[in-house]
C-alpha cells in the first residue's frame, strides 16, 4: 500500500479544498488505496503559526487536526528519536526545521513527501506535487 506523508501546506490546502492544492498531490491524497499522514512536526508548525497570528484555523489546533486527521483517514505520525538522529547527518540542502524533521521522517518511514517544495528532492525523498 502506497504511503505519503503530507506536508503542512499541502494537508492546509487539502482542508482548504484550495486550487493550488496541485492535481497530483489531490489524487494521491484522495486515493482510498493510499495512507496519508500528518507529522506531529506540522502540528507544531500550525499551533506556533496560530500563535504568531500567521496562521487562522477555525478551532483550537487539538481540535482542528483530530477533526481532519478522522474526516480524511490520516494517520498521526509521531516524532520518533530515529527520526532525529537522521537530522544530526543530513546535509543543509533546506534550513527550516520542520521540513527537515519531515524529511528525516519520510526517510526513516520510507514515505514519499506530499510537497510543492522542490528542494526536499535533493534528500533522495519522493516528492509528488
């Protein structure tokens, strides 16, 4: 069974029903035959985002990822110290934190990245957009 991890603004665009949501990434991610998941890592980055006023969400960002995470099928991935010490040895291709902690984990899990960031690529991930 194909596995993807979502990347923060690609699971936003997916909740958002938004048009730049790309054709291939809504494919992948509305295929039943597909497990989709959502870092812990991105539920960080929205609540930190929220905080800053950056970021609107409809409700409190326990409620609003437990609400996507049931109404869509994703799975939760938690963030695992295998995970981190895949960071400690990557190279700084991309220097925000949460995409290499998204990296790292789709490495470690061997998921493709659902991402409009091309820069991921240069880790040797899939990354479907």
């Amino acid at each position: 069974m194909p596995r993807f991890l979502l990347d923060t603004n690609a699971f936003l665009r997916w909740v958002d029903a938004a048009p730049d949501l790309s054709d291939a990434a809504r494919r992948v991610i509305a295929n039943e035959n597909n497990v989709c998941f959502l870092s812990m890592a991105s539920c960080w980055e929205m609540a930190i985002k929220s905080n800053l006023g950056k970021l609107r969400i409809s409700k409190p960002i326990e409620n609003f990822v437990s609400e996507h995470l049931t109404a869509n099928g994703f799975a939760l991935l938690q963030i695992e110290l295998r995970h981190l010490s895949k960071i400690e040895k990557m190279p700084f291709h991309h220097r925000d934190p949460f995409d290499r902690l998204l990296i790292a984990q789709a490495i470690s899990e061997k998921l493709a990245l659902v991402s409009s960031d091309a820069v991921l690529a240069a880790y040797g991930v899939k990354v479907v957009w």
